[in-house]
C-alpha cells in the first residue's frame, strides 16, 4: 500500500501537480469536469489535475476514481474517491471542516433560507452552504433537467457521507433540497442529513432535523420508528 501511494505521489510530481490537487485515476463511460465559474462541462480523462473550484459530472453507467489530499490530523494524506453514475460532486467538498466552521456555515444557512416560505414537510434548516449559479428556491416548478440536477447533486452527497466528509455532504444536502424542494421527501436523504450532523457531534441539530423528518407525510410506519428511536436515543444521550 505505502509502495502504491509513494509511486503515485512520484507520477503526480512527474505531471506537475501539485501536492494539493486532485487527480482522475479512472474514469468509465462519460464523465466531465466544469471547471470553475464555467458553465460549460467538458470531458475528463486518466491524469488530468483537479482544482477544489471544480466539479465532476458522471452519466449514466459511467464513474470515475479520484485522489484527493485530504488533512488528517493535521497531516495531508491521499485518499481515493469512487464516484459511481448520475452524481455531480464540487472537489470543493472534499474536505474536512471544523466543528466552529461548520456551525458558522449552517448559521449563514439558516439566514439565507429565512427569506423564503417554506411548506409544512420540508427541511427544518439548522444552519448554510455556499450556493453555486442562480438560486432557484423561489421557483414553482422545474423542468425535467433542471430537477435531474439537484437529483445528481444529491446522489453526490451520498459520495460525501460514504467517505467520511460528514459536514460537507449535511451542507451541500441542505442547500440541494432548498434549492429543489421537489426532492425533499426523499427519506433517505433526509435520514442522511440528521446522520451525518450527528456524526458531526452536532446533537441539537440532528434531533431537530430528525424531528423534522418524522413529520414527513410521505414517511412510512416503519421509517417513523426508526426516526422517533434517533430522537428518543439522542435526547437520551443529551441529558446523560
């Protein structure tokens, strides 16, 4: 393993990256990079460098691996990435926040939404993420891909949670189902919010968002359960 890692810091170095960048290491089918502010996505291959201002688009049947440097206890280390189909990710989210960090962007979060109405069963917002392009959120509706978007977006939090970046997946999961309220009844992701800001030792913030979840009305008796179980260990946890 050390061996494998070692020969592919020398490659980066050979290629002219930088120890800060992230490399493509596979990619399968179609998959495309935008690159900063662009709107245009083009097509990625094997070796091409990274920036954390850039995102990755994977098609349908398709993937990609990356390696990303990422601070572990306060030492940069390579970790691999596997993206599978329909996900959008920001390179910007592959990183690590802390616990201060994290509360000030659900804060900024938490205002930003304010200004808008929001319906009975949507996301109780504890707290912010930085919102890319033109905010949506006052939108009735959405045309087909506009909405195929937030659902890519979405997909690629699951990416976030799966690889231990917690706060960043609760943050781009909050700002996608504010920006597409037409998703919000996905009680999966839902579920993956509270997990990931409890996993964050956020403990308020996941019983409420909890809380919020188990008024969903598209919600099953069996997922209610498992909700009110969350609520009901978390609370107990807090008074201990």
């Amino acid at each position: 393993m050390k061996t494998t890692l070692l020969m592919l810091m020398i490659g980066l170095l050979a290629s002219g990256a930088s120890a800060n960048d992230i490399i493509v290491r596979k990619v399968q089918g179609e998959v495309s990079v935008r690159r900063g502010v662009e709107e245009v996505w083009t097509e990625v291959a094997v070796g091409d460098v990274l920036r954390p201002n850039d995102s990755m688009r994977t098609g349908r049947k398709s993937g990609a691996v990356l390696v990303a440097p990422v601070l572990d206890s306060e030492a940069s280390v390579m970790k691999t990435i596997t993206l599978p189909s329909k996900v959008i990710i920001d390179m910007s989210d592959l990183r690590m926040l802390s616990q201060e960090e994290l509360m000030l962007k659900l804060t900024m979060e938490k205002v930003r939404a304010s200004s808008y109405e929001w319906k009975k069963n949507e996301m109780n917002i504890p707290n912010t993420t930085v919102v890319h392009g033109a905010d949506r959120s006052s939108q009735s509706s959405l045309n087909e891909g506009e909405l195929e978007v937030g659902v890519f977006q979405l997909n690629g939090t699951r990416v976030l949670y799966d690889n231990g970046f917690y706060s960043t997946c609760a943050l781009k999961a909050i700002q996608v189902l504010r920006r597409f309220p037409q998703l919000s009844d996905r009680f999966e992701h839902r579920l993956m919010v509270a997990e990931a800001l409890e996993k964050s030792s956020l403990r308020s913030e996941a019983i409420n968002e909890y809380v919020a979840l188990s008024s969903l009305e598209s919600i099953s008796p069996e997922q209610k359960d498992i909700v009110l179980a969350r609520i009901a260990r978390l609370k107990n946890q807090t008074a201990q």
